[in-house]
C-alpha cells in the first residue's frame, strides 16, 4: 500500500528500470517496423539470445569477459541480419503480407527459444554476479548495478537513436524507407541494405538489453516474452518508430505497472499493461499520434 | 489399445480446436493468436460445472459454447477495426492477458496447481468417463463440424466470406456489412473452441493453465496453416500431422524434455517455412482498391 516516502523513492527506482527496459525495447521493434512496416516478434528471441550468447562464450568456453562479452552480444545480433536474408527478405520478394512476415517472425522465435532450451536446458540460469548485485544509493532508493545500468542503457540508447535518426545517412534512409518504400527505392535508396542494418542495430539493443536483464533477474529461455509485449505494448502507444512518443509510453507503461502493483498486485500488473495495448489497439489502430513526415 | 485411443482422442480434440480457428483464419484471413484462451475457458466453465458431479454433456456444451460464444462477440466487436497483423496482434495480447487470468483468478481456475477431480459429462445417462466414449463424442463433433464447412464453403455464404478475405470493397459494394460476417465467424469459433474445452475437461479430470497459454494457441494456428486453411479438410489434416509428429518423436527414443523443445522447433520452423512456399496465402490477392 502507498506509504512512506522511502517506498515511493524505491517504487520510482524500480520503475525506471522497467522503464530503461520498455523503451529499449520498444526502441528495437519500433524501428523495424517504421522501417519494413511489420512485426518483428522474434525481438524478444533476440533478447534471450543475448543472454545465452554472452554465457556461451564467458561461462561454457571461459573466454575473459571483454572479448567474451562482444562476442556474445554480437553472435546474437547477428540473428537479425540473418533473419532478414534467410526469411523476411524472401518473403518481401515473394509478395508476403505483413501478416506472413508476422507470422514467420513468430515462427522464428519459437525456433530459437527452445533451440536455446535443447541447448541450456529449460529451467532458470543463475548468472548474477557479486559486482553486479551490488547496490548504489540514489537518494533512498537502491539500485542494483545491473539495474542502474539498465536505466543508463535507455537514457544512452535514447540519445543515440536521436542523433542516428537526425544525422546520419542511415536514420534519413530508414525514415525514407518507412515512409514510402518505392520512393526511397527509386531515387537510388538500397532498401534490403536499410532494413538489414535496421534490424542489427534492433538485435543489438535486445540483446544488450537481454544481458543487463540477466544479470539483474537471473535467465531463462522464456525470458523474452515480456519485455517483447511491453516493449510492443510501448511501441504502439508511442507511435510507432517515435523517440518522443515511446519514451512518453515506456514511462507511462513502467508507473502503471508498478504503482498500479501497489493497488492490483503484482500479479496483474503486465496484464494492466497489456489490457493498456489492447485498448489502444481497439480504440486508435494508429497509435497515439498520427505520424506525418515529420524529422524524427 | 488404450494408448491408440488415447491419441485418437487428442486427435479429434485438435482437429475439432483447429477446425474453430479455421473459421476466420482460413475462411475469412483474419488470423489470431488466442485460440486456446476459448479452450481454456470452456475448460474451466466446465470444470465448475462439473466439480463433484456429472451433468449432462449437451447442458455443459451448450453453456460453454455460449459463454465462447459471447467472448467472441466482444472481442471481435472490440477489435473489427483491426486486420491482418494489427489483428493478430491484438488476440496475442488478449491471449496473454487470459493466461495471467488462468494463473491468477485462482478462486475459479485453481491457479497453477489446477482443478483435480472433474466429474465426467454424461450422455443420455451415460458417463463420457472412457476414451471410447470421449473418442465417439469429439470424433461426430468434428465430423458434424467437418460436414457444416464442407457445405458452407459451397453455399452462397461461402462465397461471400471469399469475397471477404480476397476483396472487401466488392462485397460492401453488393450492400453486404463485412462485419457482420467476421463477427458471427468469430464468436462461433470461439464458442466452437470453448465447447472442445467442455470434453476436454471431462475427459483429462485435471486441469492447469498450462494446455491453454500461448504455445498451444501457435500449435492451433500451425494445424490451420500446415493442413491448408479455407478447406474443410485441412485442419483435420494438420491435426493428425502435429499431435502424432511428437509421438513419434518419442518412439524414436527422444528423453520428453527434448522431444518437447524439438517438437516445439519444428512447429516453428513448419510455421516459416509454410508462410515462405505459400507467401500470397497471407495476404489479401490484388482486388478493387488495394
């Protein structure tokens, strides 16, 4: 129940940490959709790989932790690329919809999530470390390691999404692609090359995210699914492929869920945040804002 | 013997499942992911109507199909805004959202443990408690749903709901209310579905949330997609593929945790590659103003 400050201070901490998480995510998976215009649900699978990834390399091989780490991180983003020239690509050629895209993306995660069970096993990996357990005081909240790096991730994967959409060949490509695909093809755009290297900076982010979750809460190869809902669930309140908007949702989402645990219990509060999705989805297919041509 | 029955049972249980969602992922193209929420709902309906005592197996049905029936209802009215993948998308949250709601309404459902100890439906005096009995009861279930597909398709109405899927301008064109039609498909799917729970329960006696979350929703849609969606055979077909696939599996001398994640691998993968060999089945062909 609502009570003393200190509690209110910690709620805020935590929430941030969901809130570092959603926007992450939601980050990834908003970005391939504005570019390629469909849902990219094997997100989350990245997420997951990226977890194991760094495990595989760090603790099954025992490289050192710097190269291990990349490594890791890497061999999982590479997962994106790859499912852009084993399947999105070959269906785009095929004239799929994007409910086969949607579809095959689904098809994909399951593929690699219980790929990833055959290989690990199916129950919870404990991989949190002393380091990153250790708690930093924010005022009277305690966050831990893991989760203050979390929070830093979003605030650093928000700036550079801004500055990469705003600035770069590649964010003016991807915004031209997203908005009308023939155009940006035919004033000499490579389109494939855009959402490829779309969907590798995606898998990077869900991947990284992957780690940083697992250091904080342990892994699992069901871990994925959740910060793929919300992170769909804050991408479609933001507006898809929004910077301003999905930060704005991925708070929203984050207080909703953990204030409103306060009244409902925790149990509930992804359900809340779901039902939230469902609602917008019903009531305004298009998001919160309709999307113009505006910079980012 | 009793195995062979056993597997027929589950058979006709996800031929009767997938026959459901073929109603609006075959016939209409409007595909969703929250099959075995329906599933799960009649389970449970079932389950509180059944706790202790047999009743009639025409009652329970009738009051799952019911209950289905109205979930569908608002769900679809909810969401008839929404196509193609927003639409998908949407049931996947509801999907969600009713698997929490397994889990934790546990007044009713018995959260994860479950609900013990469910009485068997009763046909004409008759307990359904054997697989034969059970077996008989899904298998003319399935074959009167095999039968009012068969001859929908080939009904006028049948051509309507084609019209739907390939080009609704043309049938708002003719004064036809799309809608209406999906709506109507949708909640007798989910009805459809939430019955099959009814035997479900009564058969298995123990229920937990687990057959009615979202990898049984994906192995439903698989059963539509791999045996052919729009056809009356197909999910039949797709049925008997995915349900004896792990079996199989299992014969050839796979531990069933493995067999498991493998079955699980390919049902992914057949959902790939379905969607890469047949691309234009997902997507409305090029009609009037598309």
């Amino acid at each position: 129940m609502p009570g003393a400050p200190v509690e209110f201070v910690q709620t805020l901490g935590d929430c941030l940490v969901s809130v570092g998480l959603y926007f992450v995510m939601g980050l990834g998976f908003g970005m391939v959709h504005r570019a390629g215009r469909f849902f990219h649900l094997a997100h989350g699978a990245v997420f997951t790989a990226g977890a194991y990834g760094v495990y595989l390399f760090v603790r099954e091989l025992r490289w050192p932790a710097w190269a291990g780490v990349p490594a890791g991180l890497l061999l999982a983003s590479l997962l994106g690329p790859a499912l852009w020239m084993a399947v999105y690509r070959p269906l785009n050629r095929r004239g799929a919809g994007p409910l086969g895209l949607m579809l095959s993306s689904l098809g994909v995660s399951i593929v690699v999530q219980h790929t990833i069970s055959l290989a690990f096993g199916d129950a919870n990996l404990q991989v949190r470390e002393p380091f990153w357990s250790e708690t930093i005081s924010f005022g009277s909240a305690l966050l831990t390691r893991a989760q203050a790096a979390m929070v830093m991730f979003g605030a650093v994967s928000c700036a550079t999404a801004a500055l990469v959409l705003r600035y770069t060949r590649l964010g003016l490509d991807l915004r031209a692609t997203g908005d009308d695909r023939a155009l940006a093809e035919t004033v000499g755009i490579d389109v494939g090359s855009v959402l490829m290297r779309t969907l590798f900076g995606a898998s990077l982010l869900a991947s990284t995210a992957g780690l940083l979750a697992a250091l904080d809460t342990d892994m699992r190869p069901t871990m994925g699914m959740q910060p793929l809902l919300l992170g769909v669930c804050a991408s479609m309140l933001g507006g898809i492929g929004e910077l301003r908007g999905l930060a704005i949702a991925a708070g929203v989402l984050g207080v909703a869920q953990h204030f409103g645990a306060w009244w409902v219990g925790i149990q509930w509060s992804e359900s809340f945040a779901l039902f939230v999705l469902f609602v917008i989805l019903a009531a305004r297919p298009q998001g919160m804002r309709t999307r113009g041509s505006r910079a980012t | 013997m009793s195995y062979a029955l056993h597997l027929g049972t589950v058979i006709a249980l996800y031929a009767l499942l997938a026959s459901s969602l073929n109603l609006t992922a075959g016939f209409l193209g409007l595909v969703s992911i929250c099959q075995a929420a329906f599933f799960g709902l009649g389970s449970y309906t079932a389950a509180v109507l059944l706790r202790g005592t047999a009743n009639e197996a025409a009652v329970v049905a009738a009051v799952c199909f019911v209950g289905g029936w109205t979930g569908g209802v608002a769900l679809s009215m909810a969401l008839f805004r929404l196509r193609e993948d927003y639409f998908a998308i949407a049931s996947f949250a509801f999907q969600a959202i009713a698997t929490t709601a397994f889990y934790n309404l546990r007044a009713v459902t018995g959260g994860a443990p479950g609900i013990a100890g469910i009485a068997p439906l009763r046909f004409a005096g008759l307990p359904l408690a054997s697989a034969e009995r059970s077996l008989v009861a899904l298998a003319i279930l399935g074959g009167v749903l095999w039968l009012v597909q068969r001859a929908l398709l080939r009904s006028p109405a049948g051509r309507v709901l084609a019209a739907i899927r390939e080009d609704e301008v043309s049938v708002l064109a003719v004064g036809l209310d799309p809608n209406r039609y999906r709506v109507a498909l949708f909640a007798t799917g989910a009805g459809l579905a939430s019955m099959a729970g009814a035997f479900y329960a009564s058969y298995m006696t123990f229920i937990d949330p687990t057959p009615f979350g979202f990898d049984e929703s994906i192995l439903i849609l698989c059963c539509v997609v791999l045996g052919g969606s729009g056809t009356a055979m197909g999910p039949i077909v797709g049925a008997v593929a995915l349900v004896c696939l792990p079996e199989a599996l299992r014969f050839a001398g796979f531990p069933s945790a493995v067999a498991a994640n493998i079955r699980q691998i390919v049902f992914g993968a057949a959902l790939v590659a379905i969607v890469l060999l047949r691309p234009t089945g997902f997507r409305k062909t090029a009609g009037v103003g598309s």
